[in-house]
C-alpha cells in the first residue's frame, strides 16, 4: 500500500469501509470519512457519504465497516477479507509489486 497520511492534520477518521471483492476477497480499496474533531455526524450522514463513494465503485464489491483503519494503512502488501468471517488480512500470496 501507499504510505499516507491517516488524516489530514486537524481531521479525525469517523468510519472506514473497506471494499472487497465477495469471491475471492481481494480488497480492492478503502475509504475513510473524515471529520473535524467533536463534529457529530448522524447515521444517516455517514450512510449518505459513505454510500456516495460506493457508487463510484463496481455494484459488485461487498465491503466492511472498521472503525480503525490506522495499523491497516499502514500494512504493506495486498490485503483480502475473509469472505466468510470478514476479517482482513495479509493476501497469502505476500506484498503487491512496488
């Protein structure tokens, strides 16, 4: 993965999804919802940004909520999800070409 900053200074992460392939479990991307630190966000609100990044992406992908992401983030190499338990993990097949 590309080493990144987790938040922009000043900003908090409030929910993180992590988007998968539900077959095979590649993940094929994660986003985060940022925030201002000790600005509420309803539910509804978080489903209404979450789900307008959703629909940049393939209907086909099944995804995860995580409330930390940071030690994923920080991970190198290709992740998968469970498909049957939904735990993320390190792909077997080891890190992603630089």
């Amino acid at each position: 993965m590309i080493e990144q900053p987790l938040a922009p200074p000043g900003l908090q992460a409030v929910q993180a999804r992590v988007y998968y392939d539900a077959t095979s479990g590649e993940v094929t991307g994660v986003h985060q919802l940022l925030a201002p630190p000790g600005e509420e966000l309803s539910g509804e609100r978080i489903e209404e940004e979450m789900s307008a990044f959703q629909v940049s992406l393939s209907s086909d992908l099944a995804y995860i909520v995580l409330d930390d992401v940071s030690g994923l983030l920080r991970e190198r190499g290709r992740l998968r999800v469970d498909p049957e338990t939904k735990q993320v993990s390190q792909a077997a097949d080891g890190p992603a070409a630089p």
